[in-house]
C-alpha cells in the first residue's frame, strides 16, 4: 500500500497547477461560503444626517436641560455612521451604495420631543429612515439594525422621562424643592408633611368639634395618597424595560459568529479536497488501466479503497490543519484545545475521504468522477446548514436524516464542539461510524470497477 | 510443435466458465500451454477472448471451471497500456517491481530497460512516449517477475509493422527460452507465423486447439482455402458464426 500512495503523491507533485487549483479552490469557495453564512456586515454603514440646530439640541425636562444629540451615540454604536450635512446628501450616499440606509433627524425633532414631554400636544418625534432595496436580505438586515438602535434610543429617553417623574412623585410625597419654567425654584410642602400639618391642627381642636371629621378625612387622604404614590415608584421604574431577558443556549452552537464562520470554512474545504482527490485518484486507476493489472494479486481491492482513503484524508487533514491554525490565530480561538480539533481533522478527513472512494468507485473516469464529487458536495453542505425553524418541522427532520447520512453536519459538530466545547463524542462516533459505511460501499463498488 | 507438446505443462485450463448475467461469455473452456509454447487466441468479436484472458491472468473471477499454474508466476500484459502516464519509464518499472515483490527491485529494473530498448528514455514520463515504446513499457511490465507464462491481449494493436515485427521477435525469445506465451489477436497472419498453436473461440466455445495448418486441413485445404485467414473465415462459417 505504501508504494501506491508514494505513487499518488508523485503524480499529484507532478500535477501543481490541478493540486493548486483544487485546494485554492477549496479554501477560497469556503471561507467565501463560511463568510457570506456568517455575516451581514458587522455594522452596517449607514449615513447620518442630524438638522437639529445645535442651538435647539437641548430639552427641558422637568428643570434640568437634556442634550438630546447624548442619544444619537446609542445609534452609532451598532452602525458605521457616515456624517453627511443635509437629507439629499444622506439619500444620495444610499442610491450610490456608499450606505446600506440612512438615518435622517429632521430639525423639528426636539421641538416634538419637548411638546411630547409637556403634553402640549405637538406630535411625536419622528426620525426618518432610508433603505438601499436591491437586496431584500441586506435590507431586512440594515432594517432590522436600525429599528433595534433606534429602540434603544427611545428607551433611553423614556427612563430619563421616568427617572424625573419618579423625582417629582418623591417631592410631592416627601416634599422638596423643584425647578419650574419661568417661576424659578418653588418649595413644595409634600403629602407626608401636609399629613403631619393636619394631624397637629386637629389635635389642637376641641374633642367635639364639628372640623375633627373633616379633617380626620384630609389627613387619612394625604397617608393613602403618599403611601399609594410611594409604591408607584418601583412601577414606573419597571415601565422603563418591562420585561427582563435571561438568555440560555439549550441545543446548538456556542460558538461566536466568526467561529461558526470559521468552522464552515474549515469542513468545506476538507470535504471538496477529499472528496475530489479520493474521486479522481480513484478513477485514475482505471483510466490508466492499472486496476486490473494491480488486482490481479499485488493489492486487493481493500487495500486500494484503505490506500485512496489514506491519500484522500491525509491530504485533507493537512491542510484543514493549516488553515484551522491560521483561522485560530486571526480568531483568537483557544489553541489550549487543538489536540481535539486534530481529532476531528482526522476522523473528518477519513470520512469525506471514504465517500470520495465510493464516489470514484461508482463512477469510474475522472472527469465524470470530479463533476460526480463536486455536484454531490454542494447539496451535502447546503442541507447541513440549513438552520432549525428555516423551513417546516416535518421537512426539517427529512433535511437531518438526509444530512446524517453525509459527514459534513457531524463534520461541522465535531469541529463545534472542539472549539467551543459541547458534546463531542457523538459527531466523532458519527464521523467513525460514516467513515466504515463508506468505506464498505467503496469497497462493493470496487466489485465491478474492472 | 512437437517439441513443445512434449515440454512440461505450464498451466491448465479446465472447463472455465464465465457468466454476465443470463450471457455466457465463456462456456467449458479447457486447454493447455506448455513451457516454450506459443498459443494465438482468435475468434470473431465478442468471443470471449479478452475475458478468457484476464481470468487467466486472474484479474476476473470464473463462474465455473478453474485455471492452475504449474509453478512460477503469471506475466500479465493487457490491451491498453497500463501503466501511469505521469511517471517515467523508470519509475513504473519500479513501482511494479516492488508491487511484484521482485527481491532486486533496481536490478529488475536495469535488466527490463535492457531488454525493452528504453534505457535512454528512462526518465521520459511515460505519457510523453509513442504507443509503441508505451507498449513496450507494458510488456516489460508484465515480464518483471519473470514469469514462467505470458499473457498478451491484443499486443500489436496499436503498432506499426517494424514495431510489431520487433515485438514477435522479443516475444520469440521469451518462448526460446521456456516461458510459455499465450496471446489473443484479431491479426490472423500473425497468428498463423508467430503461434505453435492456435484456439479458435466463438461465442464462449473453444471451437479448435491445434496448428496453423491443422486448422487449413481441417476446412479441406488449398482447394477450399487459399490462405490461413482464409481457412480460418471457412472454418466458422461452416460452424454457423
């Protein structure tokens, strides 16, 4: 075996440009589809045009001063702002692509946002959005950034609103100072202090005077009223973000973006370099009529499937090495677990390597062998990513059991769980376990491959 | 002729068979080759004689009968070259030497380039080569574990004249010197010069095993037939192919 895998690994050193163009090929159609997976861009760039006068950025609220342009920063800091001056400029920069959308602040914004806050009856604040539409996804993405950030904006404004109108329940049930437009600073006595007020009047009354009653009422009045307006407080806080979220990942990946992005990346190119490699080499055999001659006793079939596997795999775990270090070192992934990710290389490598026999042995040229593995991996992959909730449940189980029946989604489990830790022994059994079918289907093929 | 039918059996066929289906290509085949022997396999196409070959050759399976060889190995050289087009001459001596398990695997090698010719295209890659020094490649490569019996399929099929001529007379010297050599040929004239005996195969059956000029008494002679290939044409349309 080991004379005919010298042999392979001559031929393919005498073939740079093909080995060239099957791993550029490989690692390029990958990290393409494993960033295209991944991503919208990260943050979108969206052009920013504020009209408010600097002049009216302020807003009053109760009797303090607010910067309303403090808020703008909420809605930078999911998009790459491009700061333009005027609404056409901002319109401008979407139709030419320069921004996916553009946010405009029209220059009536805090004039509406200060009515709203005194119920003058304005009108509310509107700001308004632009969206690039020649692409629904990129779209729905930009869309879906903005509405978040903008989201955020307006629950900032709303808990100052509720802070201050929290100040303002505490000063008329404990009594304070507090500042209004025009009359300046004004003293207000609170319910509790009113309460003691009547308390001691009443007390200094004669027993049957007709007033006691009255102002027994008062004072019962000013304690409900303050003990009613005390517990309000925590209300109004909880208005401001009414429902909390507490996150848990209960199947599926932990992983970051960038590393789902690289893990794609990293299978896709081991399983188009395994399985063009075992296809072709396989075929090879029989295009240059050596099959026969060699199984007529200097190798059995099973030594040829095991020595094209080996070829196939050995191949495909080098170079998935390479580039999972490389990949690592860009990502920060923690290398402290490399010994796992070569375990998955390896039983991946195998897997995809033992497919590509049985593909080759099926098909029996090379060229109808290649066109074989590259029409039947795209499909593998695609159906291996399709994600839970993306289509119908019922579809959705036909898609896992036809995908666990390829090594790439175990592949990509495997290299999941490696990375960002998780269970690990199923995809590897899984892979094990793909790798023999295959190899023992490769093996049949072989029966009739002369 | 005589002296070879005496020389010591090679190998034996006995009764093979061989079935695709409800197709027999191969129906109870049995015949001899002796040490030094030149046997020519010819029949129309589809009569069996490439498959014939290779499980004799033991690259196909019979589905009945069996093939035994009296010592010494089986040299196996198929229609097409088979050999890999990105290695040099050398290195596919090499390769199959060591897949035959040749105990001096550069010696082997040595000695095959000797006797091919090809020692100064040693290091071509063999897909650079005319299809007759591929050929020649191929036969060397069935003669490494120096066998004591020779298979060819079809060995002067894509060669010209000299290079057939140069083949028959290395192949001549193969048998000289006791390696029986049996090949199948739809070259009747060569058949008739370069064999000791001749089986003719028709639709699976072994219709004839004898000499050229057995085969021409057997139709009647000159007066029915003028030549071999014309005896040969004779003799299967009398059995009906």
């Amino acid at each position: 075996m080991r004379w005919l895998l010298l042999k392979d690994l001559q031929i393919l050193r005498r073939s740079p440009l093909l080995v060239g163009v099957l791993i550029g090929y490989s690692i390029v159609v990958s990290l393409v589809a494993g960033a295209a997976l991944s991503s919208g861009p990260s943050k979108p760039t969206v052009a920013f045009a504020n009209l408010v006068p600097r002049e009216k950025s302020q807003v009053a609220l109760g009797g303090r001063q607010v910067d309303a342009t403090k808020y703008a920063g909420k809605l930078f800091a999911k998009v790459q702002p491009i700061r333009v001056k005027t609404r056409a400029e901002a319109i401008a920069k979407v139709r030419s692509g320069e921004a996916l959308g553009a946010l405009v602040v029209p220059a009536d914004v805090t004039d509406k946002l200060q009515g709203t806050l005194g119920l003058s009856g304005a009108g509310r604040p509107t700001v308004e959005v632009y969206f690039n539409a020649d692409n629904p996804l990129k779209r729905q993405f930009v869309q879906d950034t903005i509405d978040s950030t903008l989201a955020d904006a307006n629950q900032a404004i709303s808990a100052e609103v509720l802070r201050e109108a929290a100040r303002y329940l505490n000063i008329i049930v404990a009594g304070g100072k507090v500042a209004l437009p025009i009359v300046g600073s004004v003293d207000i006595l609170g319910l509790r202090n009113a309460q003691t007020i009547i308390d001691a009047a009443r007390a200094g009354l004669p027993a049957n005077a007709p007033e006691r009653a009255a102002l027994a009422q008062v004072s019962r009045f000013a304690r409900l009223a303050a003990d009613n307006l005390d517990l309000s407080k925590p209300i109004l806080a909880s208005i401001s973000s009414p429902v909390r979220v507490q996150e848990h990942v209960v199947a599926g990946s932990k992983s970051s973006l960038s590393a789902f992005a690289a893990e794609a990346a990293v299978i896709g190119s081991m399983m188009f370099v395994a399985l063009l490699l075992a296809a072709g080499m396989l075929a090879l055999e029989r295009e240059e009529n050596a099959f026969g001659r060699l199984i007529r006793g200097l190798v059995t079939r099973t030594a040829l499937v095991a020595e094209k596997v080996t070829l196939a795999a050995l191949a495909a775990f080098v170079l998935t090495t390479v580039m999972l270090g490389i990949l690592g070192g860009l990502l920060g992934l923690d290398f402290a677990r490399s010994p796992l990710w070569l375990v998955v290389l390896a039983l991946g490598s195998l897997a995809f390597g033992a497919m590509g026999v049985a593909i080759g042995g099926a098909t029996r040229e090379v060229r109808s062998a290649s066109l074989a593995a590259f029409v039947v991996s795209l499909p593998v992959a695609a159906l291996a990513l399709v994600p839970s909730g993306a289509v119908a449940s019922g579809l959705y189980d036909l898609i896992r059991v036809v995908s666990a029946a390829f090594p790439f989604r175990p592949g990509m489990q495997a290299l999941d769980a490696a990375i960002s830790g998780g269970e690990l022994l199923v995809p590897l059994a899984h892979l094990a376990a793909l790798a023999l079918v295959f190899s023992a289907l490769a093996r049949l093929s072989l029966r009739r491959f002369a | 002729m005589t002296s070879v039918a005496s020389a010591p059996v090679a190998l034996t066929a006995d009764g093979v068979s061989k079935a695709y289906g409800d197709r027999r290509a191969l129906q109870g085949v049995s015949f001899s080759a002796h040490r030094g022997e030149r046997i020519a396999i010819i029949g129309p196409n589809g009569a069996g004689k490439t498959t014939l070959l290779q499980i004799l050759a033991g690259s196909l399976k019979p589905s009945g009968g069996s093939v035994s060889l009296e010592g010494g190995e089986i040299g196996w050289v198929p229609q097409q070259p088979a050999l890999y087009s990105k290695l040099s001459v050398a290195e596919n001596l090499r390769l199959f030497a060591r897949l035959e398990r040749c105990p001096d695997v550069e010696a082997t090698v040595e000695r095959m380039l000797d006797q091919t010719g090809l020692r100064d295209r040693a290091r071509d890659e063999t897909g650079s080569l005319s299809g007759g020094n591929r050929q020649r490649v191929n036969v060397a490569i069935g003669l490494l574990a120096e066998p004591s019996v020779l298979l060819l399929d079809e060995p002067t099929s894509s060669l010209d004249p000299r290079q057939r001529e140069r083949l028959w007379v290395f192949v001549s010297g193969l048998a000289e010197a006791g390696t029986a050599v049996v090949y199948a040929t739809h070259n009747v004239a060569e058949a008739e010069r370069f064999a000791d005996r001749v089986l003719v195969l028709a639709d699976g059956e072994l219709l004839f095993s004898g000499s050229p000029r057995e085969l021409e008494r057997t139709v009647g002679g000159d007066a029915e037939a003028p030549d071999f290939e014309s005896a040969f044409v004779r003799f299967l349309h009398d059995r009906g192919h």
